[in-house]
C-alpha cells in the first residue's frame, strides 16, 4: 500500500500538493473587486445634501503563491532572535476565498487575509481553540505576530516566506515538506506494521452502559504511517499529527485539523477524544481496539483486505486449460497468522505451513499435516498441490488471487462468511450475551469445535435449542450453511428458554485427545515468549486422563481433567536430567501447571494460564518416519519406550545383553518406528473403533550376529502379532510401564515388556 506522506498541519494532503519549489511569483489578484452597479439618478431637491455612500468592501486578493500550501513557523528575527524548536507545531495554510487555517501548538484557528498586490498583508485572527498549551509554547507569540504582519516577501526561490511586522522584526515560514519533522515522531522501524499501511474505519464505541454504532464508517478512519505519522478522517474535517505506539499503548500528538462545520449529528467531536491521550491498543485480525483512560473502548476495523486475520475460502483456481470449480469453499481454507505460519484446511485434513510474503511476493511451504482418508469428491489434493507454487498474491474487489509459479493458473479466494445473528422477534427464547469479554461462537458443544466467529457484550440471538447436557446453546444463523452457531450457556442470559429441543452433538472436528501438541509461544501481557525448537516441547493428551510431556530432555506424565473450556494439569513422575543451558524446559512444565481454559482456533490450541497470566498456544506436529530418511525415531514425535523382555505370557525372554530394542508410538502420525535389535524399523499403527494392530514393518538391510538377527525376527514378528496394549505409572517412580499382547500364526500367545523413559 503506498503510504501517505507526512500529515503535521492542518488540512488533507492533497492541500500539500502544490509544495514544489518555484520561482518567487508575482504577486497577482486572483478575486476581481465587484464594482456596484450604479442605479438610475433620482431627482432631489437641490438644497438637500447627497446620501452617504455605501461602503464598498475591499477586494479580496489572494496570492498564488501563499495558497494551498501548508508553511511551518522557523525563525524570528528581531532583538532577540529566535529559532523554533517544533517548526510543524506552529503553521499556516492560506485558501484562494481569502481564508486561512492556523496551527497554534496545542490549539487551532481560522481567520482572513488580503495580499492587495503590492507586497503588503492584512492577517485578521478569528477563533481559536483554548487548550492550555506547555509553558514553552509560542502561541502567543505567533498570534501577535499574525496580527502585526504587514509585508511579506518571498525568499530562497519561493521556499521561505518572509512577514515583516510593524515593528521591523521578521517571521520567517518554510514550506513543511522542505522541514524535518521532530519530537513525538518515531523513527521508521519503531512503528508497528500490524498497525500500520491499513485505513482503520471507526465502528463503535462503549463506554459504561452505553453502546454506540457509527453509521457511516467510512467517514471517520485513521491511517499509520510507517514514518511515526498518521492521517484522520473526522466526517466533513480532516486532519492528522504524530503517534507513538510502543508496549500496547498508543499515543497521538501534535494533531491538527480543519475546522470546518459538520452536519447535524456528525461524530467528529466525539471521535477527536481519542487524540492527546495516551490509549491501550490491540488487534486482533481485521480489528482494532482503543481503550481510554476512563474505561472508554472505541472499535475500529480494517477497511481493506489484509492476508493475516482473514480466513480465505477457496472459491476456484483459472487455468491456462480450464477453470477449477470448487463444490464447497468452506472445505478448503487457509488462515494465514502474523507468526509467519498458516492453518490450511484442505477438506477433511489440516496443514501447518509457513509462508513469506514480502512485497506481493509470497511463497507457502507445508508441513505437518493429518491423513484422514477424505470423501471421494475431496478436492484436497489439487487445493494443496496448488496453493505449495504460490508465487504472487494481490487484492482485487475484496479477494485474494494467488498466482502459481510456471503460469500454472490463478487462484481466488474470498472470505469466510462473517456470523449473522438477526434481531432476536418479539416472543422467541432468547440469550444474551454476559461475559465482559464476549464468547466465542462455535460449530458445536465444546471447545474443541472451532470459532466460527465472537459475539460482544450484550450481543443477542434467537435461542433455538439446547445442548444434550443443557450447557451450550443453539443459536439461530441463517448465514451459516447449517444456520446455527453454537454458545456457552454460562455466558449467556437467556430469557423464554424453557422447553427447547435437544440438538445431538454433531461430530468433533478439534480434539484434545490424540494429537502432538507443540508449544509454539506464550503470549503474556508484557511480552511474547517464543519456543525456541516446538519439536522439544511437546503435550500429547490420552482418553485416560493422562498426558504426555516432553519438556526438553526430561519426559513427564501428568493427570488432567476438562470440564467444557476449563482444564487443569496436575504434575506427575517426570524425569530429571540435566538438559542444555538454553533449556525452556522449566518454564514450559510451570506454564502447563497454571492452564485455566483451553480452546480451539483455526486447528490450533491455546490454553490460558490462571489469573491471565499469559496464553500458551500450541500447534499440531507429526512427521512420518519415511519423510525423514525412513526409520529415525529420533525425529518422530510420540511415547518412547524400551523393550525389556518379550516371549510367551509367563516365560518372557529378556533381551539379549548389549543390545537396544525400542519402540515410539505416534499417535498423531499412526506410526510406529523404533530399532529392532540390529536394524531400524517403521510401519502403521491402527487404534480406531478400539481395534489395535500394528504393521506390517519396513527395515533397514543391516546384518548383524546371528542370535540378534534371530531376537529381531521374534520381536517383529511378535509386533506384527499385536491384538491390545496397556501402560501403567509406578506410584512415587519415573518409569512409566506397559504390555503388548500379541498372537502369533501358530496360535501361540505372548507379550512385550516396554519402560519409559
């Protein structure tokens, strides 16, 4: 987005257009004197005396020079020269009817002038703003000097212009873009690119009870610039100054504005409160929130398309053969976050990806990704396939195309329809909604059903029934396909609502219990702690009540318990070696111990901390042992354990000496990988519908000694043979134990031993 220029003064940028040096002009009246025309003589008597004349107002001259260009106060020359600290708080911009706007450090002004051709100026001051400006402002002194002015000439071929007062002292005014700016004004790379590049539109204000909705957004907007200035949109006013925005806290200064007088019901006013106070600033996506002082939150939203924060629905790709239709947009998603990953849901399966995208270029590498055998219709493979060449990404009429490298077609993709909740009829079972901080609206009755959207304070819908254990409502949305959303019942106020269907639970899309969860970072209130390798820090919840931790070097077992959002980890064994000294390991083991809440966004979990302390967030991870050379446990995540003994039940046969034969468990990926005795191994693992089996295996070629070629033959065989398993935690130990029971062909029946870690 081209950025717009620096904005100090008054007016809009447009007004600074004319700001190219030139030669001094010649002075020249723009605005002819009116001549009245004189009216037929009237006879009179002839001693009576002739009627006064009408006084004619002097011609209006406007200088060509002097107009539409905004002049910055630098210097005085007098008996005490003076050079001014903040050229661009102190300006002048002069209009061709005549008028002038005034910046007066802190306060703001308009008056008339007249420049009658011959090199002299009349300035008269109109009103002014009566802010308390610092006590080292110069408003007063630019007020008298605008009132004394009496010449004017230009100097340094028409950049400066030179005021003479009465007195012989001399103002002297730059042209502003010909200034550097100082004070408030950030350097480039301090300015926060989430904020800025985007024209943010005013949508509403709270303030204590009361709810406000601007009518016309369009009209009032706010636009950062990367140079630490920012241009406002105030209804018929424009205006603009400097900002800071530094820890969550955003500030505006040195603002000015043009005065003009709005219509009746215009919101100018109320939206300039904004200005000289520090605010508490957020975004999320496409929204920006300002929290004043006093509790006051102004809602902002971006007018313009903007990769991160958008959920984009595949809509069709063009080819150079023939156009791709898609059947269901919905079903093929990406998501991209301000992190530099992307959350694609390509039909039944979901990929973590990463992406760049740098001045319309962009490139989107896959990664981890889930192998849910999808419908026959499923266009996954051609979504994904497609959207791994992007090459060029750009906004047309609120889409996104992405063009695909070797001019393999353009793909277009629009967003994800936004939540309607109508206007609950007079009579109908309705809930509104209490929580402080809104709730999230979802696609069934748990969180681990994703947010399809958040409803504010206060928001209310059409309650149409009720989940079948009467904690979540259905809430009608006609513009969802299935035209219902679903809320957390707690956070709602519900009125008429006795006597509402039960709704059965549609099936999970997000779930707790099977994936690799990484931990990717923390969000706190005062900084974002980043992993520094996800893969070294992992959670891996069972249907047990158990969970899996990886926590660096050291491994943990611990006990958790949900109840709707709510979950709570409590510690168990865990191992205690002495990992590296850059080791998160700690620190991820006590922000684990304080989950509060845990939810589901874009196939992604986060788990809030208590006393909101900070969000943890955490990505899915599993990679198949054939993608990394085939066989190397070591970069699979999942449960390791060491085979101990194996062999009819009873009569186990302990492994030979010198030899390692271990097994990790990937639930996440389905597979199972580990080393055999000699070779190294890998293969599926099946756990659905309360089946177990596990291969048939791959191996490395490797030969080795006889009787461990022999061992490893009976363990893989035996593997092979798997019909169930089971694992159990030593009280006061950090040896986890488990059991796979296995028969073989010939009808014998055994089992394997295995310790963790």
């Amino acid at each position: 987005m081209k950025r717009l220029a620096l904005l100090v003064g008054l007016v809009l940028l447009v007004a600074l257009a004319a700001c190219n040096a030139q030669p001094a002009p010649t002075p020249t009246a723009v605005v002819e004197a009116v001549v009245p025309t004189e009216a037929a003589p009237t006879e009179v008597p002839p001693t009576a005396e002739p009627a006064p004349a009408e006084p004619v107002a002097p011609a209006i001259v406007a200088d060509p020079g002097l107009i539409d260009t905004l002049w910055v106060w630098v210097s005085r020359d007098a008996a005490e020269p003076l050079d001014v600290a903040n050229p661009h708080n102190y300006n002048l911009l002069f209009n061709a009817d005549g008028t002038f706007f005034a910046g007066l450090d802190c306060n703001r002004g308009t008056g008339t002038y007249n420049t009658p051709g011959d090199g002299t100026i009349s300035i008269a001051l109109g009103p002014t703003t009566m802010a308390m400006c610092a006590d080292d402002s110069l408003a007063n002194q630019m007020i008298a000097m605008l009132g004394s002015a009496a010449s004017y000439a230009y100097e340094e071929e028409g950049e400066v212009v030179a005021f003479t007062m009465a007195d012989g002292s001399v103002d002297r005014y730059r042209k502003a873009d010909t200034v550097p700016s100082v004070g408030a004004m950030p350097p480039a790379g301090d300015a926060d690119t989430a904020l800025v590049g985007r024209v943010w539109q005013w949508a509403g204000r709270i303030a204590g009870d009361q709810v406000t909705t601007v009518d016309s957004p369009e009209d009032y907007s706010l636009t950062f610039n990367d140079d630490g200035s920012f241009y406002a949109r105030l209804d018929c006013n424009n205006g603009g100054g400097s900002y800071t925005a530094a820890d969550g806290t955003l500030t505006m200064s040195g603002v000015r504005t043009t005065l003009a007088l709005c219509p009746d019901g215009s919101m100018a006013g109320e939206m300039s409160t904004a200005f000289e106070q520090p605010l508490a600033y957020a975004i999320d996506g496409r929204t920006l929130t300002l929290t004043h002082g006093d509790g006051t939150i102004d809602t902002y939203t971006d007018a313009a398309p903007s990769l991160v924060g958008t959920t984009w629905q595949w809509l069709g790709t063009t080819t150079a053969k023939e156009p791709i239709t898609v059947a269901d947009s919905s079903r093929y998603t990406v998501e991209f976050l301000a992190d530099g990953s992307a959350v694609i849901k390509a039909d039944c399966n979901n990929v973590i990806a990463q992406y760049t995208a740098v001045d319309g270029a962009m490139t989107i590498t896959p990664g981890p990704s889930t192998l849910v055998a999808c419908p026959e219709d499923s266009q996954a493979d051609v979504f994904t396939q497609q959207i791994s060449a992007a090459a060029i990404y750009f906004f047309m009429d609120g889409d996104l195309y992405i063009d695909l490298f070797a001019d393999g077609g353009t793909m277009r993709f629009g967003e994800l329809p936004t939540v309607d909740l109508p206007t609950p009829e007079a009579g109908v079972p309705t809930g509104t909604v209490n929580a402080p901080d809104g709730v999230f609206l979802r696609t069934g009755p748990d969180t681990s059903f994703p947010s399809v959207g958040v409803a504010a304070q206060g928001d209310s819908g059409t309650l149409i029934g009720i989940s079948e254990d009467s904690r979540w409502y259905v809430v009608d949305a006609p513009s969802r396909a299935d035209g219902r959303v679903w809320v957390f019942a707690e956070f709602v106020d519900a009125t008429g609502a006795e006597g509402l269907p039960v709704v059965p639970n549609p099936a999970p899309v997000n779930v707790l219990v099977g994936p690799v969860w990484q931990w990717a970072y923390t969000t706190t209130p005062v900084e974002t702690i980043r992993s520094a390798d996800p893969t070294r820090y992992t959670v891996q919840f069972m249907a047990d009540g158990t969970a899996a931790i990886q926590a660096d070097c050291n491994r943990a077992v611990v006990q958790y318990i949900t109840d709707g959002q709510i979950i709570t980890l409590t510690p168990g064994p865990m191992t205690l070696a002495a990992c590296p000294e850059d080791s998160q390991g700690d620190l991820f083991m006590q922000q684990l111990s304080n989950a509060a809440i845990f939810f589901f966004q874009g196939g992604e979990l986060f788990i809030d901390q208590t006393a909101s302390s900070g969000t943890m967030r955490f990505v899915t991870g599993a990679t198949s042992p054939e993608a990394n050379g085939g066989g190397d446990a070591t970069t699979v995540t999942g449960l390791p354990f060491r085979v101990v003994s194996f062999g009819p039940l009873g009569a186990e046969t302990p492994i030979l000496d010198g030899t390692m034969i271990d097994a990790l468990f990937d639930q996440a990926g389905n597979r199972v990988s580990g080393t055999a005795g000699c070779n190294n191994f890998f293969g599926p693992m099946n756990t659905a519908s309360g089946a177990f089996k596990l291969g048939p295996f791959a191996t490395t070629m490797m030969m080795c000694e006889e009787n461990v070629m022999a061992q490893e033959a009976a363990f893989l065989a035996a593997l092979e043979g798997a019909t169930s398993f089971q694992w159990m935690v030593q009280p006061n130990a950090f040896i986890t134990q488990g059991q796979i029971n296995y028969t073989l062909a010939d009808g014998t029946t055994g089992v394997i031993n295995f310790v963790s870690p």
